[in-house]
C-alpha cells in the first residue's frame, strides 16, 4: 500500500508544480489538463479505497474460517 500513497502524493506535487509553474497560455486547454489531471487524482484514489476494502473483506474471511 505504500507505493500507492507514494505514487498518489507525486501526482498532487505534479498537479501542484503544474499550476503554479508549468501552465498552458490558452486557457481553453488548461482547464482541459487540469480536469483531466484531477479526475485522475480521484478515480486514482478511489481505487486505493477499493484496495484498502478488498483488504479487509479478505482480512475477515481468514479471521471467520
């Protein structure tokens, strides 16, 4: 699980250092890369949320058998 917050906090320092140093001129585009950034930030951790339920689902079927 590790890697994956490792990874999660680079692509937020990488969201961040593009807005404040690395933006486009054309508005238009950059609100297209920014949503597109911060949709992946949120399906990313959504599927740390799934891996962290998948964790303790098959944490209770070892504790019941």
């Amino acid at each position: 699980m590790k890697k994956q917050l490792y990874f999660y906090v680079l692509m937020i320092v990488l969201f961040v250092a593009y807005n404040q140093f690395f933006q486009v001129p054309d508005e238009r585009l950059n609100s297209i890369i920014n949503i597109l950034f911060a949709s992946f930030l949120f399906l990313y951790i959504g599927y740390m949320a799934y891996l962290v339920l998948k964790k303790m689902k098959g944490g209770d079927k070892n504790e019941e058998a």
